[in-house]
C-alpha cells in the first residue's frame, strides 16, 4: 500500500491550474512498494523495478544486412567491373572458412561475416559470367552492408531505466538479450465505485429517472489500459455513513479509491462528507472545463480521487489528474501527454484563467494538412462527443478564442495511456 499520511496533500488556496494540481500529485505520491518478476509475454505495460544493463552485444557477431556477396576491402573495383570466383555459400545460423583475397563468397542476410570479408555487394547489383563468377560493379563503399557487432546495444549498457513503462519493443528488446522475465513494479491496487440513487448496473432493472452506470466501466477500462489491479465495488447508495464504511474497509487493500461524482458542493453529494468521516480531504476546484469538482485526498494511508459524474468530465479529469497520480503511485517516470500541432477547423470562445478540452476528429484539410474538427455538441454529459471523436484540443489558460486556421494542440485518445 501506498501509505500515506493524512497531511500529504495539505494545501490551501483557491482554485487550482491544472497544471499546479499536478505537480501537485508528482511532488507528494510515492511508489507503492513491492516488486515481482514476471515473464517477457506479460510484461506489456508493467512498470521497470530496476535498470536493465544488456549482458551482451546487439548484434552479438558482425554479419551480412542483405542477401548478396561477402568480399574483401581489397577487392572492391576501382576503375571497373571486377569478376570474382565464388569461394562458397554460408546462410544465416551457419559458419565458413576464412575467404582468401580475390574470392567472393555468397551470403544471406543475418549470416556471420566470414573472416577476410568486410563488405557485402546486393545480389541485385551483381551479375554473373559465362564462367560462374560473380561479377562486382565500381562504386560500392568499404564496409556497406554490413551490421557491426555491437552496432544497435553494446554490452554493459543501461537499455532500459527503471520506470519505464514497457511496451512491446521493449518486450523485443528484453527477449534479443535473451532474458525471459523482468523484474516490475507491484501494480497499483485500485477499488473503483459509483455513487448514486439515480443510476443502477446495465442489464438491472431501471425506474424511469434511473440510469445505467456507465463511468464506472469507463474508469475500469481505463485503469486496465494502465495497468492497475482494479476491484470493481459497485454502486453505492446515497448513504454517507455507508459510503464511509466502504471506503474505510477498502483502504485496508488498496493504493487508491477511485468514484465519479457525489464531490462537488451540493446538498446531495455524500461522498465528500464520507470521506472527510474517515480520512482527510483536500477539495480541488480545478480549472479545468469539463470537470471542475475534482476531489483528493487520504483515507487511512491509501489516495482518494474524486472525479466529476459527468461521464465526459469525468473521462477528462481522469487523463489531467487520474493518470499522474496513478503513474507516481505506480513509481513510473512522469509521462505528459504528447500534443500534436493541428491547425483548427473551427472557432471557439473560452474564459481565460482555466484549462479546457474540445472534444474534435481529424480530417485532411484541401491542401492535405491535417486539420481538427470540432464535434458541434460539447456537453459534459454526452458520450457521443467522445465515441465519434479522435481526441481532445487543448487550449492554455491564456487561451481565450480559436479561429480558423490557428494551430491547435491535438491530444489523440490513444496518447491518453
């Protein structure tokens, strides 16, 4: 667990920039503890525990990048053709005598470079006599087509730092140095849940105000994507005793309680009074749109966060503010999210002094540069807006109007993660 004190997060002030939250969240989450090995296949996304020194060379042996023919420096023409008898064949996995000067010798691509031999000609390039020699056109390079030993990793160097979240080229990477598991971070235990009288599980019988849950399986989706070990618990009802009962018992088990709605300011929002019952409570008025009631804080040494019911607010502010609190926990490196220069196909107005997001899809502009698109409905409430796009604009908080043909920062919902 991650164990917190109950002070970690203590701040005052007004309302919060995004990016002050944060920092925030970097500046006071420590790593849970624990690490375990686990094999190459389920390493995807798991979280280095410590830095990977390579115990060899990449590639181990120098050796032929193409199939053709292997000849000696001192054998490359010079003023013309020049035709060479063919001292032998050697393929990938296979080994040959050392090649005597004015021998080529046929060779396939991934073969070990045999001695005497330094450069490799495309049998594209070549073509042969009447007598069977390969004949060896002028112009090609000492030392072309040719992989050096330790031209892509060299032994005793540090490949990969310790929390860095790995991907499937590092996968690769692990398995052509020839390790079969990794030592990775414990994942982050999280217990998700929903608050509401109003909502009720998909598939349950709804009342005609009711609605189905749908945050909490977003949420889920997202804390697989980031590999969390995720505890479902359900719906909770508008009871601030009950609430507090829960979260007490699941902060014995987990690094971070994680709900949607029930933490802005309102008569019915039980889940801050829950929380403050049993724990401490930061309330962070993020300025951020959508999403500004956003809640943190400690329940017996594990993180709280509360997001926004909106479910578009609540998908947002789990990228601003989730992600980093769930990466620092995780003890991975900091990741901000990579934007993309768009040019915008749209105009917007914004107040200065807070963060928002435009939910937008990509489309080729006449001149084929790629433009944003704003979807024409914005509302905090409407999954649509995010089904049917690509990714959110970001705009500064010193943003305040959009018009067409500025350049915008696009954030692709695959960069989310």
């Amino acid at each position: 667990m991650a164990q917190l004190s109950d002070d970690c997060f203590a701040v005052g002030g007004s309302v919060m920039t995004l990016d002050e939250a944060v920092a925030l969240v970097g500046a006071r989450l420590k790593p849970v503890s624990g690490t375990q090995r686990v094999p190459l296949a389920g390493a995807d996304r798991r979280v280095l525990a410590r830095d990977v020194v390579a115990p060899m060379s990449l590639p181990p042996f120098t050796n032929s990048a193409v199939d053709g023919y292997a000849v000696g420096g001192a054998d490359l023409p010079v003023t013309g053709e020049r035709a060479l008898p063919i001292a032998g064949r050697l393929q990938a996995g296979a080994s040959h005598d050392p090649v005597e000067p004015g021998h080529a010798v046929r060779i396939f691509t991934g073969a070990p470079m045999p001695q005497g031999t330094d450069t490799v000609f495309m049998q594209e390039d070549v073509r042969h006599d009447q007598a069977g020699r390969v004949v060896l056109p002028v112009g090609l390079p000492r030392g072309a087509n040719v992989r050096s030993a330790g031209e892509d990793v060299v032994a005793g160097a540090v490949v990969l730092r310790a929390g860095h979240i790995l991907r499937p080229q590092d996968v690769a990477l692990l398995a052509a140095l020839g390790f079969t598991d990794v030592e990775v971070r414990s994942p982050v235990r999280v217990a998700v849940f929903s608050t509401g009288n109003e909502i009720v599980a998909p598939g349950a019988a709804r009342g005609p105000t009711q609605l189905f849950d749908a945050n909490r399986f977003m949420l889920h989706a997202m804390l697989a994507r980031l590999g969390c070990a995720v505890t479902d618990l359900g719906i909770l009802p508008d009871d601030s005793r009950r609430i507090a009962d829960v979260l007490a018992q699941a902060a014995g088990s987990h690094d971070l309680l994680l709900t949607s709605g029930g933490v802005s300011t309102g008569e019915a929002d039980y889940v801050r009074a829950s929380v403050e019952s049993v724990g401490s409570l930061v309330f962070w008025r993020v300025a951020v749109k959508p999403g500004r009631p956003v809640a943190m804080g400690v329940i017996r040494g594990a993180a709280f966060i509360g997001l926004p019911g909106n479910p578009v607010a609540s998908f947002v502010t789990f990228a601003g503010i989730a992600r980093p609190a769930i990466l620092a926990l995780a003890g991975a490196q900091a990741r901000p999210l990579p934007a993309m220069p768009l040019r915008a196909a749209f105009s917007y107005t914004k107040k200065p002094a807070r963060r928002e997001y435009v939910r937008a899809s990509l489309r080729r502009g006449a001149d084929g540069v790629w433009e944003a698109v704003k979807f024409p409905r914005q509302g905090a409430s409407l999954l649509s807006s995010l089904v049917d796009t690509e990714g959110l604009v970001e705009l500064d908080e010193d943003t305040t109007a959009v018009r067409p043909g500025d350049m915008v920062r696009f954030l692709p919902y695959s960069s989310l993660w």
